[in-house]
C-alpha cells in the first residue's frame, strides 16, 4: 500500500470544494497521513481572543486537499476509510461568534435582536486521561470531558461546475459535522468531477450532536486515512459504513427536508443490500432506524439515518469494501 | 403506596387531551396499572386490513385516561415513572396509510402526487425470544427484532382552555413518539389546569427514531407508572429523566424549531441544576448534547435533547423525584 | 332579512374556538351589526402601556360569538360577507411584544438572545382623511397612512372536538390576519360541528402582508356581515371570493406549507369551477395565481393564492352565494 | 450612452453564476440590446417534447454573460435597469418535470411517491392582442392570458470564490423568478467581485407569483437594460425599485427565513432612505409592507418584499441613480 503524508502550507489551504487544483495525485488505494488546520485558522487561541476580532471570515475552515484520485470518473463512488484522528495541539478553541449558530437569528434567519456576548472557550487535551478540558467562561465549572475526535468536514468537488464553500454540508459531503466521522467509519462519496478532488478538515477533539452554538472542540488533527475507488455505483448522498452500523447523511433545510433526504437514500441502499421493496424498506426503517442530528448550524443542516447491522442479515456493501479498509486499517497502526 | 388497576371500556377512551371529564381521580404517590388500547383502535389485526377501509380516523390513538392527581394546580410539575411496559396482545400492527407519514405528501406538505400503495404489517410476538417479528409484504425478508417496548404519548391538559387531538405533541406532552418513554423514564410535565389531567396511550412495541411511515409496531399495552406531583417548577417543555440521562423533548414544525426548543429548555434546566450561565450552557452542550430525532410524522414534529449525566457532576432534579420513583417502582416488580 | 345588531359584555368575550357556548341563533340569511374589542382587550391606550406590563396574554384576541347558525350541519358550508368595517375608536394600538412577532426570536423559535425594546404605537383615526396617523417613537417620522379595515380572525369551531385559542389560523378559518378579510369579501367555511359556530374578531384599522411585528393596528371595529349557510360542498380550507378574485387561505409550518396548502385548495376549486384536470390547474396557477402572505408571526404562519377572475371564464361558486350575498348587502348601506 | 448589442452563440452560454470568463467588458453607464435562450435551452418546442427525454438538465437556463463592467470592486452595488423586455419567439414553453416543482416531492423534499404525470404545455404569443395562449393538456380550456415579460434571473458573481448553478436564487440575485424584474425596475446587486459578472436569462413571458410548477412560460427573449455603478453601498441582499416601489428579494429555505431576510434588508434601507430606528421601520412594515412571494420551487424560495413609495415622503435612493436610468431609458424607446 503506498503511504503519502502531507502537511499543506497556510498558501496550500484550500476554502472551497470545487475551483481549486489538486495538491496532490494519488492511486486508489492509498494510505494518507494528514494534517489539517483547525476551522478558525488558528485565529482562537486564547479565551481573550474574541471572534469579531479575530476571525477573518474569508479564511475559515481550511481544507487540507484537494488530492486527485486517479482513475475516478463521474459516477464512480470514493470510499474514505478513516483509520485514525489524533489531535495535533494541546488545546482546542470553541466560540460563540455574533449571528452565527443554532440558538441565535443569522444571516438566514434574520430578526432584529441583538447579538449574544461574544466568548471564547479554550479546552486542555489530557492524552494520558483520553480528556478535554471545559472551563466555563461566566461562571465557575470545569469539566473533563471525553476526547472523541472526528472530522467536521469531508467532501468531493460538486457537480455541475459549482464551486461551494467549505462551510456547506451537501450531496458532495462537505461540511456534514457529524460525530460519526471518526476512526473506525468508511466514508461513501458520489464522484462528479474527473479526479473526484477530495478534501478534509475541520478537525473536531469532540462534538455534540447538533453542534448548537456552531462551532466543536475545533482544533489542528492528524489524520490516517485510506482511499479507494469504486468504479460505478455512486450513491446520490453521503453514505457511512462502520463495523457496526449502516449510516446516510442528508443535508438541506428545513430539517425534516435533511432527514427525508438521509431517509430516502438508506431506503434506496436497502433495495441494493436486501432487494426490499422500498414500500418494505420504509416500514422496516420505521421500527429500526436511529435518527441522530448532525447539525443544525452550517448553512444546510445535517441529520444522520443509521442501522444496526446486527439486527439484519449480514451484507456486503460496495463489494465488501469498509471489511477490506479495516484490514488495511489494521496493518497501519 | 396506593395501586389502582384500570383497564378502560371503549366508550371510557379518551381522543383529545382537555375536554374531558376524569375517569378518577388519585392521589400523588400513587402506583398505576393501566391497560391501553392501540392507535388504531383494533382496526387492523390482519395483513388485509388496510387502513383507508377500516380505520375510523375520528376514533385514532384512544387515551387511557384521563386522571386527576389530587392536589394539582396550575404552575406545579407532574412526574410520571414508568416503571414497566409488557404488550397486552400476541401481535402490534403497523400501516402505511394513505397521506400520513414522514415521506409521502400529508394534508399539510400538501402536493398533487399519487398516494403510496396501502399495506399493513402484523408483527408476532415472541415473549421468550424478547422479539416481534418483521415479514416483509413485497417480498420475502423476515427479521427477529428486538422488543422494546414504549408509550408514543403522554400528556396532560393543554393550558388556555385548549383541547387537542391525542395525535398531536406539544408543550403538554401529548403524542411526541419518542423511544425514550420506556420503563424507567420519568417525565416532568408542567401543569396548566386543577388535577393535571393526565392520560397516556399509543404503546408501541417497538419503534425507530423518526417514526419514518407514521406509525410503529402499535399495540395494546398494560404500563405500570407511579404518579407523584411537585409543587411549583413547572418545565415550560416536556423533561424526561432515566438513571443516566437528562431530556427534553420539543416538538413544532419545521423541525429545526423543534430542536431549538429542546436545546434552550436544557439550558434551562440546566442553569437550575448546575448554576451555569446560559452561554456557558449553550457551549457544553455544543460539546456533549445528544439530539436523537423522535417524530416527523405528527401534526408538529419531536426532537430529542439528551445528555449523559456522568459527564457531569452529580445533581438531583426535582428534589431528587426521579430517585425516588426508581426505589418505589422496585418495590412493585 | 333578519338584521341583528351584538355587541358582547366583555364576560361574553370568547377566546377560542370550540369549547364555548354561543352568544345566539340565528338564521342563514341574517344580518349581523357586530361590536369587537381590539385584540389586547383593551388594555394599551396609550404609548406609554407597555406590553409586558399591561397585556394580559390570558385574555388576547377577544372574538365575538360564537353564533349558532340553524340547519348548519358537519361538511356545509358557511358564507360569510362582510359588508362594512367602520372602526368603533378613534385611535388604534400596536405593539412590540417580548419574543413575539416575526423579526424576534420566540417561544417556537426558540433562541437565547435579549427580547426586542418594547413599545407601543398609537394611531389616531383621521375619519374624515380616512386615515391613521403613524408616529415614530424613536424618532420623529409621522405619516398619515389609508384606513383599510380588516378583520383578522374569521372561524367556526374546529373538528375533532377541539379547542383552539383564537391567536391560530387554521383549516377552521381563525386568526389567519390576511388583509383581503375586508368589506366585499365572501368567507367560505367549511363546517364541522353543529351550528358552525363562528366568531369574528381582531380588527385592524390597517395591516401590512406579514403583519411582521406581529400586531396590526389594532382596533375595536363595527362589522356589517351577512352569514348564510350552503348545504353540503365544505371547502377543506377556508376559501374567499370578491368581486375581482378567487382565494383560498393556507395556514401551517413552514410556509411553504401553507402555500402548498393554498395552492391544492385552489387547484381543487378551479377542478370544480372550470372541470380542470388538476395538472392543467397547476400549470394554469403557475402563470397566473398571485400568492401574498397573510401573516409570519401567529403558531401557524397563512399564505394567500389570489387568482383575478377577469382572467378567466365567468363561473358562479357555491351556485353564486357571492353575488347573492353583494345584492344583499347593497340594500343594507 | 454607449449601446453594444449581444447575441450569444449556444457554446458562450453561462450556466453558472462565477466561474466563466466574461463575454465582453462594459463601461458603467451601457445600454445593452441582450438576446437569451430560453430556461429549456430550446428542447421543448412542442407538446409531444417530454422533459425527461428532451431536457439535457447539466445545460438548463442558459445565461446570456457575464458582463465584466469597468471599476466594479467588492462592495459597489450594480445598477441594472430594465428598460424593455420583448419576447423573441412567437411561443413559449412551460413542462410538469417529474420530481421538479412546489407541489410534488423533489430531490430535497425526498419522498416515496411516484412522479407526477409529465406533460409540456405551449403557448403562442399574439404580439398585436399582447397575449399568450393558455392550451389545457388535459381537457378543453383556453385562455388567452395577458403577456408580461419578465427575467426569472439576473445576478453576478457570488462572494467567497463560489460559483453557483443558474438554478439558484441567492444574495448575489440569481434565479430569484420574480414578476417584479420586469420594464422599468431596477436592480441593485452588491458587487462581489472585480467587474461584478452579472449575466441574465430566463426570460418568461408570464409568470405567476410562486412559479407553482416550476416553469414559467418559458421564452428568448430580448432584453434592452442599461447598466450603471455606484461606489460602495452595496446592499446584503438585492434591492429593486420602480417608479411606484421600493422592493426587496429575500431567498432561503424555510420560506420564512426568505421573508425575514428581505424584511430586515427593507428595514435597513428605510434606516438609510429616512434615518428612521430599526424599531419604528419594523412597526412600519406592519402595517405597509406588501410581500408577494416570488418562487417556491427552485433551491432557494424566494419572497419580495415591497412598500408603495407614495406612502412615505419622497426620498432618493442611491442618489437618485433610478430617476436618472429612467430618464435615460426614455431616450433608447
């Protein structure tokens, strides 16, 4: 297996997906050692660091990518096993930044009241205790919470042309900010462009689901990933695949919309799995399907369905590809 | 502790939540033996029985109930434990009826598409294996899964002078048809009329989050609750508690809203429990929240906000109800 | 014509839908001078109420009524004419009410932000200018603004047995604050109980589409109306008809709900009036149908679909209720 | 004044806003005689032509641009006044594209059902009558209905480095399908990018409010517009005026979101036009405000905002830049 590592300068940053050429070309089947910014540009470093001063909001969730895929066409499906995250600092920053997040008018949902307070929250990385470290910022609690590192954002350049930013979550993945992108989870991409032009990032030490006041644990991450290609087959959303559960990622707005969109491409991947009648697939899913929020802050929101593998038959999905990545997997760490 | 049984006879059930007299009245620290019919009400027992023919839409999700707790006024909180859920039948039915459910037009996402084809599943019981079984109806897939008994609704009287359908989930509690009210939850619901009013239905021997086609493995059900009352502190929203989590459930249209209320109440609740600022709240829970999806099927739709409490210090809600609900419901197994 | 003149004792005021016993009888055919206090029961006459301070949130939208109309039956339908609106103040109020309105945050959209400043509006009634006078309270603007009555909330008791306050639109007509309720319309109700029992209130003296902050100017108001009753035909949503133009009123969430809902109502009207395949009604609307908003700030947001009868064939709704109704109205004036 | 005529061959076509080198560059102050295809890129030229078999969706609306206008920086604000709009065919199309539309499920509103019938409807232009003729598909009617031409899309280069389908209505203008963009309005986009790229099509000859399904009656059209730049001051969100209104377009999802955002964006303007306080301007709304909806089909709804300028003291907006094209447009006819 060929193993490529690769830092990016602060220049090699890429803020979009789509528009930008690729750092790299990469055989399918590769092993990727990865670093990546975390999603403030490392513009948070301190509790007196506020947003509004700080952030430059033109330079916010650097991608570490785009890498080409040789061989990958329009249609194909891009498998992205990620084999291990590992915070690359000490510390992760979280903010509450004016008019952005779950519990606050935006952009989008417009009104009239004045922003929240501004602050910053710095959490310690304890790796011996496996913690992160929250300290409250009005009052006097302090926390050791659990590390569990994921990745914010992974993506493909869209379809049609389109160039779109690296805070959106959509059909190409992007910014889908769900916990379940973490070690252990095989990440299934439609391809759209020649070279597929994947990208990763926002480095998360831990994450809620919904992400409420927009933005996790952030902070810079190694990353060990590998990368295969699946000629044909392209799902129209995002699947995951862990030894565990079966997982599509919607994302669109209003919710109901991101979670219909999750719901029906799961019901569309049992008609490939088990050949159920999508009528079947939808009463099954009644009974079984776990619905967790992903986000509900990026500009589309995100909502995870997932299944239990071990409460159907054993499948192979994409010709037993997530099994054959973990074996690879094991022969990485 | 006083035990009353009540099996209701159907001219006793009740459709709405409000409007309607009590079929008792009881005192707070009473434990309840209830028996409910399902949503349906029997209509559908057999694959041939499809809703569009049998089911009496006026006549849906009958209540057992509904109770008056002694003592109970305006402004207090009503604590419900369950203490256990044991299907009353062999068999739950579930059905895709015509513009009801999460992925077909409704009355409300109103649209000029044919419906969905009409089915109804029957799932068989097995008590000993702890199952009901799944048989596809366009095919061939049967499916073992695992009983997991809960109640879809829950509520007491709506405040205003408002009576509401049983269908719909709402600051009252009401049809909210989450996962989570299963044996050893306690819910926490405000008070809004003298006697509280409460009653309880819709068993579901099983269910996904999301409700994905409207309705889950429904049937009778025989619940053991203990009822107590707290004076004062009413929740503004339905609060749920388990030995290892805190929830709230917020239930509006279009879901994001919905989310967003669970979210604030929990910020709410806990600035009571832990003293913690509200920015500081919104923070943590960015970091720890869960936000399990539990309708989006019903006139408004559930959201779950859920957090584990051994990520946080140890707090008693309520002047620690829900522990003692837990030491008397193992007084009755 | 019978001719009836009610002005309710404010212990008559009703504050719902259903669940209230009516103030009186009366025949299909009747006329009706009806008095209506303003929607804050009075309680801001002057700038300096404010809201929070004065406005008791129990006792809001006062409706006069509920009327029991003879022979009205569950599917009739019942068509209200409004022949006059004549403010019965000199001055009209509005208000910027804590987390209510369509700019704020609420207890739907549920956010952590501070409450907008509060304030309340007065407008003089220039009778003879047929205006109303804004003035600024934060600065110095003043305009003299065209009087335009409208009745806010047109209903008849729910289905179902329920109960709603009178701050919901609904499919049962209620507080869907559109300013085409105004002398020269027809309401077309679609009755489901016995009697029908309606009730008219929240007047405004003017309003804007949106009704953005969430109060109109808001007013105590003499109505002219005359109430007769079709057998059978009952519209599933409320439907307006005047001289220039068919409309149906949608009410849900999100609004693009209530259009879709306003938009199926009206493709099912042209089926009847026009014998129209729905597909060639969905692409006629896509050409010509108008689509103002009625209101974003009531617990369900209403949507108008406007369509200008001069572009189309003559036809008579409801066997010419509408031009019945005018003649009728013309001997009254 | 400078004229430049332009006629784009089908390979210059843009079918994004971003991303496409321009066409030609302009001096502010240019009159431009534009020719554009129609949204179907010509493939539907009669009833027997079905979308799904003729419509090439990688090649829909079709934009004639973008235009590179002299001195146009990020943060100017565009001026782009339509002085005449003529159909440039003698027939328009409007098509039921499956799954595309308001009132069917789509690939965002992801639902079970199947698609809705296909069917094209064609409509023929009587210049003299100044008509387009209504044919049902599906029966007997025809109408002969009032021409209005329109541009469904006009915009410029999106912010961030994005490039953005032709599909979608957003800040940078775009596909917003308003019959408000018509003969003598004009729009003002905030400039993104070096020489704005603003580009136009989508020309419809009529439209109703809400584009209900979908298309419009879709036609070349050719379009006399004068273009002008204002340093700085560029609006959030687009601004139109006409002689008789100030108008804004707000586009999102939920809908609601697109009515709060043209709402606030209408409040600022009122701020700058009559220095009034955010409070005062959103009282004034209530009660002035026109907001008839513009689409609700394509990615983004869109929702216009509008207040009646004779309600108000006279003000110029952007120096009087609307007054002035309006007096140069009457030198072009």
């Amino acid at each position: 297996m060929d193993i490529v590592s690769f830092e990016p300068d602060p220049y090699q940053y890429a803020y979009t997906f789509g528009g930008v050429p690729p750092v790299m070309s990469i055989k399918p089947g590769t092993a990727l050692h990865l670093w990546s910014e975390d999603a403030f540009n490392k513009a948070l470093t301190s509790v007196n660091d506020v947003a509004s001063e700080k952030l430059d909001l033109r330079y916010v969730n650097p991608q570490t990518g785009p890498f080409y895929v040789e061989g990958a066409e329009p249609g194909d499906t891009l498998a992205i096993h990620i084999v291990d995250l590992t915070p690359a600092r000490t510390w992760g920053a979280s903010a509450a930044i004016p008019f952005f997040g779950g519990l606050t008018s935006t952009d989008r949902t417009a009104m009239l009241q004045e922003a929240l307070p501004e602050a910053t929250w710095i959490y310690e990385v304890d790796t011996d205790a496996g913690t992160v470290g929250f300290q409250s910022r009005f009052g006097n609690l302090e926390l050791a919470l659990p590390l569990a590192p994921m990745l914010g954002t992974v993506g493909v350049a869209p379809s049609g042309g389109e160039v779109r930013t690296s805070l959106v979550p959509e059909r190409f993945g992007g910014n889908m900010d769900t916990p379940e992108m973490r070690a252990g989870t095989t990440a299934y991409l439609g391809v759209n462009v020649e070279g597929a032009m994947f990208s990763i990032g926002d480095g998360h030490y831990r994450q809620g689901e919904g992400e409420a006041c927009g933005t996790a644990v952030e902070g810079a991450m190694n990353s060990i990933l590998i990368v295969d290609l699946i000629k044909g087959g392209a799902p129209t959303w995002p699947r995951l695949e862990t030894d565990e559960h079966w997982m599509v990622v919607g994302s669109s707005r209003p919710m109901e919309d991101s979670w219909r969109i999750a719901q029906v491409e799961m019901i569309r991947w049992f008609g490939e799995l088990f050949d159920l009648h999508h009528m079947d697939a939808y009463e099954l899913m009644t009974q079984i399907a776990e619905a967790p929020i992903a986000n509900v802050v990026d500009p589309n929101y995100s909502v995870v369905v997932k299944v239990q593998k071990s409460l159907l038959p054993r499948r192979s999905a994409f010709d037993g590809m997530h099994d054959e990545l973990r074996t690879m997997a094991s022969t990485l760490r």
